[in-house]
C-alpha cells in the first residue's frame, strides 16, 4: 500500500479520545505498542483489511471479529475496546487513520516528529539511521519511525513526515521517465 494515508476528522477525534484514555491509564506506550501490532497485521493481511472495509458486515458481527483478532494479537483491554468501538460505530476501516493520528499524538508529546518509511526490500539499520540522521537535520527535530517494505516501488524509498512526501523510489523515477517520452 503505497497510498498516501489521509487523516478524517473523525479518525482525529477518535485518536484523541485514545490519546486521552491512555494518558488517564498511564497506557500511552501500551496503546502505542498494541497499535502497532495491530497496524502490521492490518498491512500483512488482505483478509483483515476487506472485512474491516466492507459495508456488508453488521457492525456488531464487525466489532466482535475485530475485538477477537485484537485479542489474538495480545493487545491490552484498552486496545482491544478502542478497536472495537471504531467498527461498531461503522469506523474499522479508518483504523489506519486513527492509528496514524495517534502515533503522531504520541510523537509530539515526546517531542518528537512521526515519519514512515516505505522501502522496496527491508533496510539495514544503517540505511535506515541514515535516513533518520537526514530527516533529523532537515526538519530540526528527533524522528520516530515505522517502516514497511512495499516491492511494487522495484527500488529506492518513499519517506512521509506529516503532508510531506519525498520519493526517492525507482518506480517514480521510471513514471516520470515515461511521462516524459510520453511528452516528446
């Protein structure tokens, strides 16, 4: 998924009400951790992704299935309630959304800035402090970041920091090229 992940309202108020329960539990780390296994199943399996988008499942039946493969994931309570609640109020498919907003939230209460990194083949450790290193010192903040490997780029990296975008991937270089001998 190479998609750009836009943020709704809703998926902001849902965030910050997630935000503020776990700040009140002293459950910001846990609710971030479990967001993030939950975020990695969701990218890993197509299966998860169609039920928690489809219309035609009652969102009762919805939240219930929801809440069974949080729980099967090892998410706390909080998790598992938060997913829940998004599908039976016809939100699970913005989980992703919701996810994203919060994992910003939480950046920017450690004073930090929330990036992804979207590579054609997994990065070292020293390719990806080297990309964390250049973020830092453009943006003149700490960078936290969740990365994913997406082969449909062939090559090369697409980094996202907020509504910024650099892509550095070997399929936007060779769609320009094409853009190009398209126009000559």
């Amino acid at each position: 998924m190479a998609q750009t992940q836009e943020i709704s309202e809703s998926a902001e108020r849902y965030a910050q009400a997630a935000f503020e329960l776990a700040r009140e539990q002293k459950a910001l780390t846990a609710l971030e951790a479990d967001f993030a296994k939950f975020s990695e199943a969701w990218h890993e399996s197509a299966d998860l992704r169609a039920a928690a988008e489809s219309p035609l499942i009652d969102p009762e039946e919805k939240a219930k299935a929801l809440v069974a493969v949080a729980r099967r994931l090892g998410l706390s309570e909080l998790g598992a309630k938060i997913v829940g609640v998004a599908a039976q109020n016809r939100r699970a498919g913005e989980l992703p959304a919701i996810i994203a907003a919060f994992r910003a939230k939480q950046a920017r209460e450690r004073g930090a800035r929330q990036a992804e990194i979207i590579s054609a083949a997994p990065l070292s450790d020293a390719q990806r402090e080297s990309i964390l290193a250049a973020l830092k010192k453009s943006l003149g903040a700490e960078i936290e970041a969740e990365t994913r490997v997406d082969d449909r780029l062939i090559g090369g990296f697409i980094v996202r920091v907020g509504s910024r975008q650099f892509d550095a991937s070997l399929r936007a270089k060779l769609d320009s090229l094409k853009l190009a001998l398209k126009t000559a």
